[in-house]
C-alpha cells in the first residue's frame, strides 16, 4: 500500500500548528496504524527530519493512550477500537489520511499528536475513589450485590479514560467519563458512604477544568472505544441531583447579612 498523510504538526502548546503532507510506501495491510506510524518515523529520522511526536504504551487497547483524530473520528473509523487496535486493512480503498490530536480547550497540545490529558487525572482526584478504611478484603458472600448491579458496575469501570468522547463531542464535553467513574462507585456498596460528596466534587471539577456541557448528541458512544452507553450521563443527572438536593453544603439557607450600627 502507498499512502497519503496530513499529520498535525506542532512544535508545542503556544506555537501554531499546521498539517504536513508525506508519503509512505510498502505499507502492509496488516500493519496496526501505529506501526505504520514508525515506518514513517524510521523515514523522517533517516532523512534527518524530527520524528513525528504521539503517545502510546500498552498498544493492546488497554491504556488509551494512543489518542488522535483519524479522518475526524476519534482513534478512527474501527467501532468499539483505539488507534493501536486499527489496523490498516480497515481503511479499504482510502489512501488519503488525515490524522490530528484531540481537540479540546481541556486538552492543551504539548507537541504534535500529543496533548496533555491532566484535567481527567484531576477529575478523578476530586472524588473518583473509595477512601474509607474498609479494612480486609471480605468474603465475596458477605457483601451479596444484585447481578443487574454487578454488570452496570463493571461495563462503567471499563472506561479507560482516553478522551475520545470528549474529543468526539461538539462541545468537548466529559459527562460519559465523569458519569462512568461515578456510576462505578455509586452502584457498589464500597462506594455509597461517600456517594453524595463524590458527584459534586466530580462534577464540580469538571467544570473547573472548562469542559462543555452535554447536549445529547451522542459522538461519544459512538467514539468511546469501551462502547460505554449514554445512559451513565443520566445516571449522572440523577446522581447529582439527589446529591445537591440532600448535601448539606446545598440544603444550608444563605447567611443573614450583618449590618454595622
């Protein structure tokens, strides 16, 4: 396979960008899109030019870390895949290929296909975790949890926070991330003596990282490579609004103002 490639390049988050053609040939079909991508680096490096910049770890689909826009579509056309599970078979007749980092005012770029994905570390940070001293691991018959439960539970911690569905979304929002944290912990019971803390401060978060708001739209199921559902974004709204209504920080009547005499 010969192909044609436009690739964002930046040199870093306060420089401008832009797309650069290239040419690579003797691509195999089987090739993972990755591995194309370090046929084409091996290239540039060869010729003495700088090797194009993205991320990447696991490449088994575990880490999301291999996030960019693949002909506008967030780690591109494969359903339910990140980029490093495409393959470039999957591209049919295509042979033009458009390929640019995430792009989201909370997602700043630090170099090339690479942006700085911080802001869903600081989400989790607000809440997304179990801190009570449980002591010891119980018995898993001690703690009996609905099948229905179980399962909710399990396909929401699947997320592996890659930022394609905010990448998808029109208005770069993180509702189906922040929902499938919440939902994880709010359905099992290691989660619930926090569950009211845990949705405003999630929420919260999110806005002070200046992701957009949810407009129905959907792109990000149809992006996320765990294929997570929008049903957790109304869970969500049922989550925070149960805990605004019975917060004591929400339900608390606004101070009498103090006047001097």
């Amino acid at each position: 396979m010969r192909l044609k490639l436009r690739i964002w390049r930046q040199d870093g988050p306060h420089t401008p960008g832009r797309l650069v053609g290239y040419g690579v040939d003797d691509i195999h079909p089987d090739m993972s899109f990755l591995e194309m991508l370090d046929v084409l680096n091996e290239d540039l490096i060869a010729h003495g030019e700088p090797a194009i910049a993205f991320d990447h770890d696991c490449r088994e689909g575990i880490c999301g870390a291999c996030s960019m826009v693949i002909n506008g579509i967030p780690h591109g056309p494969g359903r339910g895949t990140t980029t490093c599970q495409l393959y470039m078979r999957d591209f049919g007749d295509i042979r033009e290929i458009v390929v640019e980092p995430w792009r989201a005012r909370a997602f700043p770029v630090i170099r090339d296909l690479v942006v700085e994905r911080g802001a869903l570390d600081r989400i989790i940070e607000a809440g997304g975790y179990v801190s009570i001293n449980a002591g010891a691991a119980p018995d898993a018959h001690t703690h009996p949890i609905p099948k229905q439960d179980a399962e909710l539970a399990f396909e929401a911690a699947s997320c592996i926070g890659c930022g394609a569905c905010v990448a998808a979304c029109p208005n770069a929002s993180a509702m189906l991330f922040v929902a499938a944290k919440v939902s994880h912990l709010a359905l099992l019971p290691q989660g619930h003596p926090e569950r009211v803390r845990r949705a405003i401060d999630m929420v919260e978060a999110m806005d002070r990282e200046g992701f957009g708001n949810c407009a129905n739209y959907h792109e990000c199921e149809a992006a996320c490579p765990k294929e997570i559902p929008v049903r957790y974004i109304a869970r969500l709204n049922r989550e925070f609004l149960h805990a605004a209504l019975s917060s004591d920080e929400f339900a608390r009547p606004p101070p009498t103002p103090q006047y001097e005499e």
